[in-house]
C-alpha cells in the first residue's frame, strides 16, 4: 500500500493522537503524521507498519524506528483491517 491509499487513516490517527489499534502516539509521531500528509509529491511511497504500537507512518519518515514507540520492527505488510 502507498501513502495516497491511507489519507483517511493517517488524518485519523493525527486527530485522535493514537494508531488505528488504539495505543496513544507520541507529538513526534504526530508531527512525522503531518509531514507524510503535507508532502504530497511522495504519496506513491509505500507506507510501513509498526509492529509493536501499530502506527502506519509513510517509510520515508521512519530511517531510525517508529516515531512514536522507538521500535525497529516494521512491517510493509499491510491489510485493509489495519486500517480506517
């Protein structure tokens, strides 16, 4: 899946402040959320997964880990019950 097919979930989990599973995201996490929205020339990037917290972020914006929980384990294996 690519950023442009997730809009909806990432503005969602930037409005509620959690991942679509319901674990609370971190103000980085938030602030990486927004720049993956507002950069729009790179909606065809694949989006990961977190596997720890669920956070799905653009994999552009995750070179060190998650943003929110810190953790490395991300997955590009994404369905359409990960998301909103």
């Amino acid at each position: 899946m690519n950023i442009s097919e997730v809009l909806t979930t990432l503005k969602a989990e930037i409005a509620f402040k959690r991942t679509p599973m319901g674990r609370p995201i971190t103000d980085y996490a938030v602030e990486a959320l927004s720049a993956a929205l507002e950069d729009q020339k790179n909606f065809d990037i694949d989006i990961v997964k977190c596997l720890n917290c669920s956070l799905i972020q653009s994999s552009l914006l995750v070179p060190e880990g998650c943003p929110s929980c810190g953790s490395k384990d991300l997955s590009t294996e994404i369905t359409k019950a990960d998301i909103i």
